[in-house]
C-alpha cells in the first residue's frame, strides 16, 4: 500500500506550500492511499493509460502551450 510522504505537499506546491495549511497536512497526508477501479475496468470497459505516459504528456502539452521555456526546463 502506497502512503504519500508529509513533505510531498511542499515539493508539489514549489515550496511555497499554497492551500495547504499545517493543520491540514498533519490530518489528511500520510494515510494509506485505497482506490478501487474494477468497477470501470469491469463492467464499464475502461482501458486507463500507464501513469508514465500520462505525465509525459501532461509535460509535453505545457512545453506546447508555452507556459514553460524549453530553455528553462533544461535547467
């Protein structure tokens, strides 16, 4: 079972820890994470994409858009 480390909060918000308070933190990161699929795998049929591929291009499209310099990622 996967838990999210306490400090993921902070490395996904820049450091900067935006909308996420203290209090916050403390009560709702570091359980175990529970998800069930097989509902739509099962009876809806759902084909979901590797996580790999979905971030690869979630990160393509921002280089697309322009909201990030291909100079600046390099850094």
């Amino acid at each position: 079972m996967k838990v999210i480390d306490k400090k993921m909060p902070v490395m996904v918000t820049g450091g900067t820890g935006v909308g996420f308070t203290r209090k916050y933190v403390s009560r709702n990161v570091g359980y175990p994470i529970k998800f069930d699929n097989s509902y739509s795998k099962e009876d809806l049929g759902m084909i979901y994409i590797p996580i790999e591929q979905t971030v690869k291009e979630h990160f393509q499209q921002i280089l697309d858009d322009g909201f990030l310099d291909k100079k600046e990622s390099g850094k």
